[in-house]
C-alpha cells in the first residue's frame, strides 16, 4: 500500500501544478491580472490607467491616471507638414505652466507624432540618419527602432535629449518622443509605448 501512494502523490502534485499553470494562463489572456511585466527592474500597476483612443488612426494607447493628456483635433489644421500630431501625454499641468518647460523635479513629456510615410522610406536608412545607437525591437508587433535621437539645434537655447520609439504601419510613420528626465522616467514611457495598439 505504501508503494502506490508515492507515485499516487507525483501524480497528485502534477495535475495541481498542471491546473494552476492553466488558470494562470486563462486569466493572462482574459485581462484580470493587472501587474505588468518589470520594466527596467520596475513593475508598474497598470490597473488604473486612462485610456486614449484614436478612432481616425485606429490605435488606442494607456497612460498613468494621474497624467494629462492634450490631444489636438486631428481633423482640423495640421501640425507642421503632420497629418496629427501632437498627440501629449505629461505628468504635469501643461495649462500651468508659466515658463517654456516646468520647474518641478523629474518631469516628463511624451509625445506622438503621426506623419505620411515618404516614397522610398526605410526603418533602417530613418535610423542611421537620426538616432545615436538605435535599437530594435516591436511595437504592436511592427518593427521598430527606439534610442536617443541626434541633437538638432532647438529654438532659442541648446537642444534637448530626445528619447524617441519609430515604427511605420501602412503609410504613416509613428513616432513617440520623451522629453524631460528621460532616465527617471523611462519605465513609464516604456510601458505607454508596449501598451499602444492598433484597433
């Protein structure tokens, strides 16, 4: 009798196991678990995130609860020679502001971008132009290149690091930029740019 109830017991431990690895994986795909994967060492509680939804571009993106958003009509005018854009999301009061960026500590500004993509344009070509070491990686299961962007001349002062994630879907290319403390910041831009969708 003893003999049967060892493997009686392995057997017992591999179909508890086997079910609770099954149950984990249902509740994955059915959204109830609301911890995210660690970002840079980070894990970020996503469960209470805004969000933002684009039904003329048809993707839709989460953002902090406690960050504002701006969002242009994107059927009026134009920014620059952009179809839409930009789209802001920051983790500070934009219509507060009285100075040309805040005086708080560890600000950020993220923003998208959504341009036509141009005739012979390429991931790899856009890359080496404009970025110091890109990196490759997907967003919405496209390719895509993420880094810090080559310093431009800005308006009026020395330009700013700009941390930027490009991918093209269709004819448009997307392109979401971080201003700020890009290194205090990052796990939350990270999570803004995996959690972006199309729909």
């Amino acid at each position: 009798m003893k003999k049967l109830s060892l493997p009686i017991t392995i057997v017992v431990i591999l179909v508890v196991g086997y079910l609770v690895f099954f149950a984990r994986q249902a509740n994955d795909q059915n959204g109830t678990v609301v911890q995210q994967p660690p970002v840079n060492g980070t894990t970020i509680d996503t469960s209470d995130w805004k969000t933002y939804r684009n039904e003329q571009y048809r993707f839709e993106v989460r953002y902090p609860n406690d960050w504002y958003l701006t969002a242009p009509n994107l059927l009026g005018e134009p920014y620059l020679n952009l179809p839409a854009g930009p789209i802001t999301f920051t983790n500070y009061d934009l219509s507060s502001l009285t100075t040309s960026f805040p005086q708080i500590p560890s600000w950020a500004k993220i923003d998208i971008y959504i341009g036509l993509k141009p005739q012979n344009w390429s991931l790899g070509n856009f890359a080496e132009e404009n970025f110091l070491s890109p990196q490759v990686m997907k967003v919405a299961d496209l390719d895509a290149i993420q880094g810090i962007l080559k310093p431009s001349q800005g308006e009026g002062g020395p330009p700013l690091q700009v941390f930027s994630t490009v991918f093209a879907k269709d004819n448009l290319v997307f392109s979401i930029s971080m201003i700020g403390d890009i290194e205090g910041q990052r796990d939350f831009y990270n999570r803004i740019v995996q959690l972006l969708k199309f729909i």
